[in-house]
C-alpha cells in the first residue's frame, strides 16, 4: 500500500466505491462505510449479498476506492465464509457502534475484501 492511501485512509469514515453494473456496464459510486486491515480495505453491503453493488461485483471484481482525491483500483473479492464475515462486521462495530453497525446493516451475510497495493 502507498502511503498516499494509507494516508487518506486516516480518520476517513466513507469513501467512494465505483463498481461496474452488471446490467448496463456503466460506472456506478456509492458511499461506502469501510475498515482497513494489514493492506486490504474491508466492506459490508448494507442489504448483504441483495445489495446491487455486492452483485456487480460478483459479476465484474473491479473496483475502484476513491477519498479525498486519492484512487485506488483493484480487485473486490466476495467473502461469504461466516468466520470472514463476522470477523469483518467485529472491525466494523468497534470502528463505528454496535448500535450504527446494527442498525445500518440489517443483513450481515457477506462482505468484500479490496486490496489496497
């Protein structure tokens, strides 16, 4: 990771996430709450595996990671396995509230991994 990301990472609660529709192809951006780990960023699709991005990205793992004028494009890996999700949804509580986190994520099923080198 650059430090440039690793720098606009710091303190930042949301940043952009631009996914390509599975249906029309278009670019799509969507604020995203996110968590970071050794060289990864960490998202959980508000609606779980019904979310539309968590769909496109099933369909084209492109991504691309934007805040603060800082980018960054990479690969989205799907995480389905429960130990991964939990894992994921624990960085997410103790970054932003259980109550935010329970409240804002009605389905916890899947989340998505997205390198940041």
């Amino acid at each position: 990771m650059t430090k440039a990301v690793r720098e606009a990472l710091e303190g930042v609660s949301e940043i952009e996430l631009t996914v390509t529709g599975r249906k029309t192809g278009r670019q799509i951006t969507h604020p995203v709450w996110f968590v970071q780990e050794e060289e990864s960023a960490f998202l959980v699709p508000i609606t779980g595996s019904d979310s539309d991005w968590y769909k496109n990205v099933q369909q084209t793992p492109f991504v691309q990671l934007a805040v603060n004028g800082t980018a960054v494009s990479s690969t989205a890996t799907p995480i389905t396995e429960p130990d991964r999700v939990d894992h994921v949804v624990k960085m997410f509580r103790e970054k932003y509230g259980s109550d935010q986190v329970d409240k804002s994520y009605p389905k916890r099923d899947v989340a998505v991994q997205v390198s940041l080198t």
